[in-house]
C-alpha cells in the first residue's frame, strides 16, 4: 500500500486483548479459522471514457480517484444483485 496509515498502531499495539469490547460481535471458533480463505478482487486495467465534468469533480475530492469510481460502481453492482436474489 502506498498511503499512509491513519490508524494508531503504537497505541493498538500497547492494547491487551481485555481492553477490547468484543460484546457486539461474535466469538470466531477454530472451525471458522481452519476453513477462511483470504480473496481479494483482482484489479485490471481499462480504458474508461467519461464526462469531463465527472472526471473533475471526483478528482477534486483528492488523490484516489479511481478508488473512488470502483467503489461507486461497486455499490451500484451490489445493489443490482441484492435486487435480483431478492425478488
């Protein structure tokens, strides 16, 4: 990752494992653990032509524009699936 972190690591760090509230969420067991798998999207990159005002607008809102885009078209694919197994 090349941005910089906003969380307090040393602080988290210095953190026992009492000092965490674990009350909203449920305890994970071995069977969970044994059976996880980490997935993460695959990126590919692609020529996309947009309105030059859309363009301006999400790149002034700071660096990580196409962040921005994928996150936006992924809540709009979220919602179209959430649409069609709910119907």
């Amino acid at each position: 990752m090349n941005k910089v972190s906003k969380t307090d690591w040393k602080r988290l760090a210095e953190m026992s494992d009492e000092d965490i509230d674990t009350s909203d969420i449920p305890e994970l067991g071995d069977d969970f653990f044994n059976h996880a798998q980490l997935r993460m999207p695959a990126k590919k990159s692609v020529t996309l032509r947009l309105d030059e005002d859309v363009l301006e607008f999400l790149k002034s809102e700071g660096q990580g524009y196409q962040t921005r885009i994928n996150k936006l078209l992924r809540n709009y694919m979220d919602v179209q699936l959430h649409r069609v197994h709910h119907k």
